[in-house]
C-alpha cells in the first residue's frame, strides 16, 4: 500500500502543477501549501535541486483558475450540498463497484480542514467532500478513484506517466468534472478545456471497465 499512495500522491502533484481541474484538491493543505510525496520511479526523471528549508508554494485561486480553463456549470459551498456521501455510503458505493484491493480513505472535514488520510467503513456516518481508493489491474496498471461530491471518477496513473499526448486523462461518467478546493470550501461542476484535461466519458466506472481500458484502450479513444 505504501508504495501505491506515492506514486499516487506524486501523481496527483503533478496533475495539480499542470492545472488538471478534476484533482485541484489532491495536494493542497489547508495553509495554502503543496507537499508533494515522490515516488522512487519518479524521481529518476528530474535533477536534484536544493529548496529552501522555508519554501513553499501558494495555493492557485480557483474561482480564476476554472473562469481560465475551463466552462464553469456550477459552484456550490461544500457545507450546502446535498450531494456528499456520508463514509458508509461512500464505501458501501466503491466497494459494490469492486474497488477492494485498497482502503477507501478521507482527507477532508466538511470545514476543509484537511488531516493525514484517515480510512472510512460501512458504518461511519460523517461525510467528506473527497474520497479516494486505488485500483491495480491484471495488467498491472494503476488507477486512483475518487468520489467527489457523489460523483466517481477514475484517474489512470500509469497511462498519464507513459502518454506522450503533453496533456493528462481522466475517465468520468459525463462530460463534466466535479472538483473541490478546500481553501474556498467549494465544488466546482465543469467542463474542461481539451488543452488541460481530455475527459474519457464512460456510463459506468467500475473493476470491470478499468480491466478493460488497457493504455491501448485508452489510447483509442483520446487519439
């Protein structure tokens, strides 16, 4: 497990450093910092450098950065939504779906707040604005899964480090991404511009579907 949740938290750094809308959330701290895990098989692709021991990043504005990227449908406060699975759902939801291997897990109050993941069960009754578990296929590629604001999606890790498309994927039931930024508290509906996120629309995202979109698969249906 330890080695899946640093390859994914790089991952999603760096789907946050290319202004992926869907995962606006994933490195974000609740002071406005970034804190990127690397993964050994990551850093082979970049040179050391010295950081300052008091480096740190300051957060993007969203409400800019989506007006930017993408077509805003809606923006709703994360406290007012009538969306958000309670844990027990969430996981009754991933695990129906087949999502097994790994722990589904929370990072997030519904104040924002973040905290070191933390994993839900059948029977917790909070909720959070973000969920996340991880899929390994028989062809061993990785996939993170979110939940956000009831809504799954499906980033394909390995086909994102592999593609040479100079633009990240990610598997979503519609046409739209549901994202969330803790700093404002709020989720943001939208369609992204094709020059930041191609979006692979799928009905339904489960064990079954992510075996089959091999980065062959995927490839067919982004190029």
């Amino acid at each position: 497990m330890s080695r899946i949740k640093r390859i994914s938290t790089f991952i999603l750094c760096i789907v946050l450093l290319a202004g992926i809308s869907s995962l606006f959330v994933a490195c974000r701290k609740d002071n406005g910092t970034e804190s990127p895990s690397i993964s050994e098989e990551a850093t082979e692709h970049f040179e050391t450098v010295d950081v300052p021991e008091e480096y740190t990043v300051e957060a993007p504005d969203a409400d800019s950065y989506y007006e930017q990227n993408s077509k805003i449908v809606t923006v709703i406060d994360a406290q007012d939504s009538d969306e958000v699975l309670t844990e027990a759902e969430t996981y009754t939801t991933l695990t129906d779906r087949g999502f097994t291997q790994f722990p589904v897990t929370s990072s997030y109050s519904m104040g924002g707040e973040y905290y070191d993941a933390e994993d839900v069960n059948n029977v917790g009754t909070d909720k959070h604005p973000i969920y996340e578990t991880y899929y390994i296929t028989n062809s061993d590629d990785i996939w993170s899964v979110f939940m956000i604001n009831g809504v799954t999606m499906a980033y394909p890790a390995s086909y994102n480090l592999q593609s040479n498309l100079g633009v990240q994927v990610i598997v979503s039931e519609s046409e739209t991404i549901m994202s969330y930024d803790s700093t404002t508290n709020k989720f943001y509906e939208t369609i992204p511009n094709k020059s930041v996120l191609l979006v692979v629309t799928v009905e339904k995202i489960d064990v079954a579907l992510l075996e089959l979109l091999t980065i062959e698969e995927i490839d067919g249906h982004v190029k």
